[in-house]
C-alpha cells in the first residue's frame, strides 16, 4: 500500500504535484535536456562553486557562464 499524501497547496494536491513532476524529468531525462540524478549535479557543481545556493534555488555563480548558456538555449531553440 502506497502513502498518498491528500493536502491541498494551492488548490492542487501534493500526490497530483508529485506525479507530474517526476512525468517531467522522466521525460526530460529520455530527452536529454536534464540529468537523471539533477539534484546530486547540482550539489556536486556547488561544492565546486560553479553554482551558489539561495534559499532553495541554485544559482550561477559566473556572469559570463550564465549569459552564455541562456545565449546558448536560444539559439538552439532558434534552430528547432
């Protein structure tokens, strides 16, 4: 028997969250567009101070690294 948590946030419930969210990154992860253990690289490139943490969210620590990446995705989405 699976523990189904019912609380409503948001006028969502946490079990409807939890499902959608992990149909995302299966299906980012077949796709290629994120890492299957994105928690464990994202901890990995802070503790070697590419990302910083703020609050629950991670960061680019770089500038120049962040604006070319987001140069980066919008000349691929450009391409598709």
């Amino acid at each position: 028997m699976a523990f189904v948590s019912y609380i409503p946030v948001g006028g969502i419930l946490t079990a409807q969250m939890a499902g959608w969210f992990a149909a995302t990154r299966i299906c980012l992860a077949l796709a290629r567009r994120m890492r299957w253990r994105a928690m464990a690289f994202m901890e990995d490139a802070h503790r070697r101070g590419v990302l910083r943490q703020a609050g629950a969210t991670y960061q680019f620590r770089h500038a120049r690294l962040r604006e070319q990446l987001v140069a980066e995705a919008a000349r691929k989405a450009e391409s598709s």
